[in-house]
C-alpha cells in the first residue's frame, strides 16, 4: 500500500514536477563552448539546491573543466548511485528550431503532450524522472528511499575530459553496490528496456601525403601518386561481403547466447520499417546476422568522413598533395580497442605506395561493455519495468557507447544498470528536442517502484 501512496503522489504532483524540470531546462548548460561556462556552473548549482532541499548532503565539485554534482542520504539496504548529466548539446542549426531551445513550453502533438526544450530528453528530463521519484518517496514514507549516491556530470556532451580522474580521485566515496544510469530509452514507444551491452569504440583520423603540393592534372595525371586514390582503394578494402577485413578484427567477438538470441527475435523488430524512417530498404552488413545482432553485438567498421582536393564551386582540375580520414570502429565483447587500432594501423601502412606516407593525428577507443544479468537486481528492476508499462521489460542491447558504464566497472568495480525512457523521435542532438510527458510520468513512477523493489 505505501508503494501506491508514492506512486499517487506522484500523479498528483506532476504539474509541480514539470515546473521544476522546466527550470533546469531554462538554463543554457552547453558545456562543449566556452561561452556557456557560467551557465553550467549555474545549472550544477540549481541541482545541489534542489537536492539539498530534499534532504540529501550535495555538493558542487570543482574539476579542470565543469562541476560535478554528488549527493549522498542515508539509509538501510543495497547501497545505490544513480546517474546523470546536466550539460547538453549546443542549439544550431538554431534557424530549424520553432522556438527558443531554452524557453521550454508544454505542447500538445499528434502522439500526446511534450516538453519541448534542449536537454528535455538528454539528459535532463531522464536525469530529474530519479529525483523527482525520491521527491515523492520521501513525502510518503518521511525518508529517502535508503543509501544512495547521486552523480550528475557536466562535460559527458563534451568527451567526459574530467570524469575518470574524477572517479579515481573519490573512488571511495562513489563506489556503491550497483549504479544506475538513466540515459537511455526504450526499446519502442510502450516497452520498457534495460540494456545490458554496449558497443565499444576506436577512432582513427589520419592523412596519407602524396606529392609535396597539389599538381596540376593535365602535366601529372596518370603518372604521379593521387593520394584520393590510394585512400579510397584502402578504405574499399576494409570490408569483404559485409565482414571487416583487419587481421585479428574478430578476436574478443563472442557468438550471442540462445537464450538472448531468443529474446531479441522476441521483440518483432522490424528492420523495414527502421531503414525505412531513413529512407534506406536494404540491410547491409553481414548476411548472416539478424538486424538486431547487426546493431547490438555485432563489431562494425566505418568511414565517418573523406575529404581532400578542391570541394568548392566550380572545378579546379588539382591532384590533390593530401587526402583525409576518419574511420570508427564498433567493438563487442572483449575487442581490445588497442589492438584494433593497431590492425588498422599496420594494414594502412602496409597498403601505401612508395610515394604516399601517411600521418595519424589522433588514435583512440574504449571497450564494449556487457552487464551481466546473473544479479538479482537485474530481474527485479525488470519485474519493476512490467508492472508500471504493462508488457514485458526487455533486456537489450545498445549499438551506442556510453563510457560511464564501462568507467564504473573497469575504475569503480561495480555493475551498471541502464535504464531510460527516451523515445527514438525525441530528436535528441537535433533541433526540436522534445520529452513526452508521460515518459516523465512513467519513468518516475518506474524508479519508484525499482527503488521499492530493490530495497525490499
């Protein structure tokens, strides 16, 4: 009965709820540009007095860059930290924006009520559905919903420069049972999901140098080195019938169990209608993977970008002196990013003629990650997930990466949980981002009911 106390509660304060998140969505916490210092400095500061009035100690941390957020309450059973960042994106294209990206308003659309903001679903929004949990909780019961840490970062849009010296610097004061991170969304409009795997990543940006400056193509051409060629023709080579082509690529790729396999094709994905919504109708990749393996736990190798020669108006009839890279890669299970790149690295160099060498300006990754499921916990959040949604909650991958996963297992030592309630149209990273009420209502009501479940 007290669960149905706090899940009332929640309903009956959701007008007040929205106010509050509309507040933090005023402030224009951008942290990849200088010029928004102070307002992510502003946000931090409006979240350590909301916790504090809620009963938790919070605190702003200073770091290199922008603050951290942590707060702590007291209380018997499993010791929880829960997840979150306050920076978000920067606005432009600001011209496609049918308002101001920071004056958040309630709209009413086809598909049900919105909060229409920057940061509405990434990752504000998602970020108050726990505090906003705690808020009723702790209305009902007179207490806080047990031991908990609470962790909001303000660069996790801008490459998490600050978070794993952070983490290694309080690693005593954040490590926690089980941590849970709400940055996520479900798996389509109505059911829930908790991702249990995350792809890694390996980035390399390179140029290979040909002649000493760009040549005229009429004296040279057909004689000297054009290095686009030479690009195109080793980027061309990386795949064979959708499988990467790097020595050891698929050295750490585990095959997915029956019994997930299972439960994938469990959820009637249709991959028609996912290209579809992109204007694509054929799968690529490798033909003997299902859509989903091929998103969720299948390794990946892709050109991000190509560039080089003249690209303005008109023609300039140039071979050009450099051409220009940027290649991705998506790891699964144990792929060792180091190694990938390494690969990559050798089977460049090795494919060079004579007259080309090749500079690599930047090489570096993080590894998959993979949540196991044998946790208790993982069973009674998902148990939690049904009842509020009514269908079955998911476990599922993401082809994403979201370091901060794999930081609390590999820095910390403990597992992560992810759970989040945004939708596939919230056109987070794009203008127009939106939140859908309800998954503000229901992801509050969906932590009320893991939070009672896992402290029982």
């Amino acid at each position: 009965m007290t669960l149905d106390a706090v899940l009332a509660r929640i309903d009956d304060t959701l007008p007040q709820a929205l106010d509050r998140l509309t507040e933090l969505l005023r402030i224009p916490s951008i942290s990849t540009d200088p010029a928004f210092a102070a307002a992510c400095d502003a946000a931090a500061d409006w979240l350590v007095a909301d916790l504090t009035a809620l009963g938790f100690v919070a605190s702003k941390r200073p770091t290199p860059g922008h603050p951290m957020v942590v707060a702590h309450s007291e209380g018997t059973g499993p010791h929880l930290l829960f997840y979150g960042h306050y920076d978000v994106q920067p606005v432009d294209p600001l011209s496609l924006w049918h308002r101001d990206p920071f004056d958040p308003a309630i709209e009413d659309t086809p598909k049900g009520r919105v909060i229409r903001a920057r940061g509405a679903s990434d990752d504000k929004g998602q970020l108050m559905t726990f505090v906003e949990a705690c808020r009723a909780w702790k209305s009902v019961h007179g207490t806080l919903p047990g031991p908990l840490t609470l962790f909001f970062e303000g660069e996790e849009e801008s490459g998490s420069p600050s978070l794993v010296p952070f983490l290694r610097q309080n690693a005593a004061e954040l490590t926690a049972d089980l941590a849970l991170i709400c940055d996520t969304g479900l798996f389509d409009d109505a059911t829930p999901a908790i991702v249990t795997q995350l792809r890694g990543m390996a980035k390399a940006d390179f140029t290979l140098r040909a002649a000493d400056r760009d040549l005229h193509s009429g004296m040279y051409g057909g004689l000297a080195a054009n290095p686009i060629h030479v690009l195109t023709r080793i980027l061309a080579g990386l795949h064979d019938q959708g499988r990467v082509t790097l020595p050891g690529f698929y050295d750490g790729v585990p095959e997915l169990p029956d019994a997930m396999r299972a439960q994938w094709q469990g959820l009637a994905f249709d991959h028609a209608k996912f290209l579809g919504d992109v204007d694509l109708s054929v799968p690529a990749g490798e033909p003997d993977r299902t859509p989903l393996e091929m998103i969720w736990s299948r390794p990946t190798a892709e050109v991000n970008g190509i560039w080089g020669g003249y690209t303005g108006d008109g023609f300039k009839t140039v071979l050009p002196s450099e051409a220009h890279a940027k290649v991705s890669f998506r790891l699964v299970g144990t792929q060792d990013p180091d190694a990938v790149l390494a690969s990559f690295r050798s089977y460049v160099e090795a494919a060079l003629p004579a007259d080309c060498d090749v500079i690599f300006h930047g090489l570096n990754g993080s590894a998959a990650g993979h949540m196991s499921v044998d946790n208790p916990a993982f069973d009674q959040a998902r148990a939690a997930l049904t009842e509020e949604w009514g269908r079955p909650a998911a476990f599922v991958g993401c082809g994403g990466s979201i370091p901060i996963a794999g930081f609390f297992k590999t820095v910390l030592g403990m597992d992560a949980m992810l759970i989040g309630f945004g939708k596939d149209d919230d056109l987070i990273h794009s203008p127009n981002e939106k939140y859908d009420v309800e998954s503000f209502r229901k992801g509050i009501r969906s932590w009320a009911r893991i939070l009672d479940r896992l402290g029982s």
